[in-house]
C-alpha cells in the first residue's frame, strides 16, 4: 500500500513578497524523525477500506505515517525507537460508548473482579486469596460485572456457607445487580442489622426491598475508599489503569450521580489523565419542577464544553430520571412523556447530544415522533443523537431511526440472559441496515468493561460461559466489531478526524494484541489480551512479556 504521512517537511528557500527581491531568505527546519516505529506487524488500521499495513511511525501525540515496513523503516533517525512486532496485531484504541466510569473509580483500587471467570472454584479461590492478602477483617468486596450462569463447573450463586469457608476472618461482600447482593456469615453480622427489609433465598442471594443504592451506600460505609484528594485521585488512576489495560483508550461516562468529577478533573489539568474522559452533563430531573429546570441549565450552558481529552459530551443515559424503560416495564405517564419533551427540545435548541436509554420499541418509536417534530425546527441531525440499547426494536424502528439521522449504541449483556427465541439486541439487523452504530460495555455494576468480551457476544453469538445467545445468522463479523468499537465511536464522540483508525495525522491511540485478531476463532476473541495500549503516543500500560 501507498505510504501515508503527516506533516511532510516543507522546504521553504526564500520569501518573495510585493516584488521585493531582498526580502531575507527564511530556513525551516525539517520535522525530526519519529520516536518510534512499529514494524513487521499486522495494523489493521480500521479506514474505510479497512486497510492492513506492516509499519506505523509514532512522532510526538500523533501518528506520522503508516505503511509496509522497508518504506516506514527509511524514516527512522538516530534516536528513533524500532518495535518489531514479530506478526502481532495492532488496532485502533478501543473506544467504549457507555460505561459508569465515575462509578467504577470508587472501587478500583479495592476490588476484586471475577470479570470472564467460569469457574466457581476459581472465583472461590481468588476471594480466599485476597482475604489472606487483607488479613482478618479486611473487607473482601465484589462489585457488579458478573452473573450466576457464568460459571461453567457450577452454575449459581455463592452459598454463605461458600464464602465462609472461602474467607472464614474476613467480610465479603458481593453485589450481583443494584438491588441482590451475597455475603458471608461476617459480613452479615456487621450489616444485616441496616437491612431492616431484605429477603434471603436458600442459596443465600439478598434483596433488599428498598433500592439497591441504599444496599451499596451501608455496605461502603465498611470499604477502604479514599478520605481525601490525592486518594480519591489514586481510585481514578486505578481504573483507567485497568481500562488501558483492556485497551481502552476513550470512553463516554452514561451515569450522572456517582460523585464528584474534582479527582478526575485535576488529574486531567496535571497532565496524568491516562484515558480520554468524556461525561454527561449533570442533573437529575424527576418532576415537571426539576424538568423546567434541567431545560434552563441546557438553555445556559454551552454544549461544547471539552477538549479532545476531556469534558462534557451529551445529555443521558437518562434525559428523565423516571422514563427509564427495561426489557419488561415500558409504562409511563403522559406527563412524564412531557417533561421528557421539554427537556429535549432545550437540547435540540441548543445544540446538545443526546444519548437515552431506551431498550422497547415502543419506547423508541414515541421517542422518534418527539425527535421528528423537533427536525422540523431544530438542525438536530447535526448533533448525532443516540439511542441506546436497542434490545428489543423490531427492523422497521431501527429503518427509521436510521432515516431520521439517528444512531445506536449496544452493550454488553453479562446480566442478562438470552431471550429464547429473539435476537436481543438485533445486531445483525442494526448492521444490514446501514445505520452507524457504536459499542460500549454498560459497565460496572451490570455488566464486565472488557470490550473483547463483548466483542465475543457480538461475534460468537454467546455469553458466558458458553451459552449461546444468537442463530449464526445473527451474528456480526470480527471486521463489523472492531468498527464498532472504534471508528464509529469515535464518529459518535464527534472525533472521527481525531481518533477511531490508525490514519497519519490522527492521534497515536493503539493497541498491541497477544494474537491475530482477524484470524481468532470466534470463540476464543474474548481471550483476547492487549499487550500495549497507547494514547496520544503515550504507552499507558505494557504487558510485562512486551
């Protein structure tokens, strides 16, 4: 293929300006090698040919060029770093559309995560071994991103007896969604007294009956989070530590009321933001009152409130905090359509992004009517609204969103089981039908962040362990993934000039994989292993066997 490059040096020998012929000659040096050169690999750079070259130069932030390895090689200076790649895969920086992220920070650096684990006994065993790492008394504490089927040995839940045995000297606390949790014999001694209305099954899964916040509020009450700045700024680098290390480079924070953004902010304004950071503007909205003023606050504010790392991007995942539909309840009042309308003309007045929750049909089609009335008005295809889940939209709803300019964003389903007999979400209808449509992973607490664990639902039709979810005629192609989980994202975060392929002149955001992307089969992609990860030419996370 045909060497692409960024910023070829300009030989500029003199000036000449109104006829002047003494005009001083002005020298302009030529741009310095590049740092680094990845060579003998697979790129797959993700354009729009989904072109595969050998050789990617890194200089500075950017990509410089991209290409076969004898041409790229020729641009290496003396101080240019050569990264043989040996055959290995790289790709563009995985990009998750929808994941908590502020939410995540608060557990990074504490938890333990079973996420992709089939295997009850080693789940068992790891949570023996962090209370042994702890010592009597420490708090051992799962939070979210697992499911009982997962495991393939023993499909369930952990028994109290279970976890007693696993930790006899310490609590442990494990949430499965927002409002069911297991704990063992000591964990229970110190809570069960606040859970003044739970239900216990045989297996020794709780529910409280109240909400699944306040079960998580006492029981964090008990974990070692941080008591000031420097360590709340330590549970951030944390998780986008773990998040590079899935490869991970971007991301879109759906929630809006898991704390203060300060940590993240100031990481960000010292230069220590390994992760580009994008969130929801924040307000909670509830009632015709709090409508109103969640329509004042996007009257007021700027919708273009951020840099290329960092910022405010959208109004959602919930644009009304009570129109919140799921797989089995889509009831809501006319007055809370309302209020949902009132907010999101604001937005369509205004400029803003939205991106909503919205897994019925029905609830996507009322949705649709109330965006079609506002195009009438409002240049809102210009602000690439997105709706997300999608899990049970018939072919003609996803035909028009297409047609009205909308888009649709998909996550992963560790909590949900497949429905027998239909395609939830239809991925292979979304994909034929042309729309631009991105991937996330709805992570943390309902759902695993790591993307190739979703890229495997996607492509091998299953969840774990084995499980199978879609027909083969369901199913999308490992090309179609990583598509969507890079360059449409990054088209859906308005940064496809930016990041989402391995293009010259784009930022340097890749990653290095443990294999051949193109050529695992499909049941073995979400074994799938980064091995480097970086951002704006940055390695934020290396494998120690790289």
């Amino acid at each position: 293929m045909k060497i692409r490059t960024y910023l070829i040096a300009l030989a500029i020998i003199g000036l000449i300006a109104c006829g002047d012929q003494s005009a001083p000659v002005q020298e302009v040096q030529a741009p310095a090698a590049p740092e680094r050169i990845f060579i003998n690999g697979k790129i797959l750079t993700v354009d729009e040919d989904f072109s595969i070259a050998s050789a990617l130069a890194v200089q500075g932030e950017y990509i410089a060029a991209v290409g076969e390895t004898d041409t790229i090689r020729s641009l290496a200076g003396p101080q240019t770093e050569i990264i043989d790649l040996e055959g290995k895969t790289m790709i563009p920086g995985l990009i998750d559309n929808h994941i908590h992220y502020l939410r995540g920070t608060n557990y990074a650096d504490y938890e333990l995560r079973i996420h992709g684990v089939t295997s009850k006994d080693e789940a068992l065993r790891m949570i023996s071994e962090r209370a042994e790492e702890l010592g009597p008394g420490g708090w051992v504490f799962i939070i979210g991103a697992w499911h009982e089927q997962q495991f393939q040995d023993r499909p369930g839940g952990f028994s109290r007896q279970e976890l007693d045995e696993a930790a006899p000297n310490n609590p442990v606390y494990i949430q499965r969604t927002y409002s069911n949790f297991y704990m063992n014999s000591a964990a229970l001694d110190i809570l069960g007294p606040q859970y003044e209305d739970y239900e216990i099954t045989d297996e020794g899964l709780f529910t409280d009956n109240r909400t699944g916040r306040f079960v998580m509020a006492e029981a964090m009450k008990y974990f070692p989070f941080a008591t000031n700045m420097e360590e709340r700024k330590q549970e951030v680098r944390a998780f986008n530590d773990y998040l590079n290390s899935m490869g991970i480079t971007a991301a879109w924070d759906a929630g809006y009321l898991d704390g203060s953004y300060a940590p993240v902010e100031e990481l960000y304004e010292e230069g220590d933001l390994s992760l580009r950071v994008f969130y929801a503007l924040r307000y909670w909205a509830e009632s015709a009152r709090t409508a109103i003023a969640a329509a004042e606050l996007l009257d007021r504010e700027s919708p273009d409130q951020r840099d290329d790392r960092f910022g405010v991007l959208a109004i959602g995942e919930h644009v009304h905090g009570y129109l919140h539909d799921s797989t089995t309840n889509m009831s809501f009042s006319d007055e809370q359509w309302n209020e949902w309308e009132m907010i999101v003309t604001a937005a369509a007045r205004n400029g803003w992004q939205v991106n909503e929750h919205v897994m019925q049909d029905d609830t996507a089609n009322r949705m649709m009517d109330i965006y079609q009335r506002l195009a009438e008005q409002y240049p809102v295809k210009d602000a690439r609204w997105v709706l997300g889940h999608a899990d049970l939209w018939e072919p003609d709803t996803i035909a028009r969103a297409r047609d009205l300019g909308l888009h649709i964003s998909l996550a992963n389903h560790t909590v949900k089981v497949p429905i027998e007999g239909r395609a939830s979400p239809p991925v292979r209808d979304i994909q034929d039908s042309g729309i631009v449509w991105g991937m996330g992973s709805d992570g943390t607490i309902v759902a695993t962040y790591n993307p190739f664990i979703t890229i495997w639902e996607y492509t091998a039709g299953k969840v774990l362990p084995n499980i199978p979810k879609y027909d083969a005629d369901q199913v999308i192609s490992l090309e179609d993934a990583l598509i969507a989980h890079t360059r449409s994202n990054a088209y859906l975060f308005f940064m496809e000039d930016k990041i989402g392929t391995l293009e010259a002149g784009k930022y340097a955001d890749l990653v290095v994989l443990d294999r051949d992307y193109l050529e695992t089969p499909v049941d073995e992609v979400k074994d799938i292993k980064p091995l480097l990860t970086m951002l704006a030419g940055e390695v934020v996370y290396q494998d120690a066997t790289f």
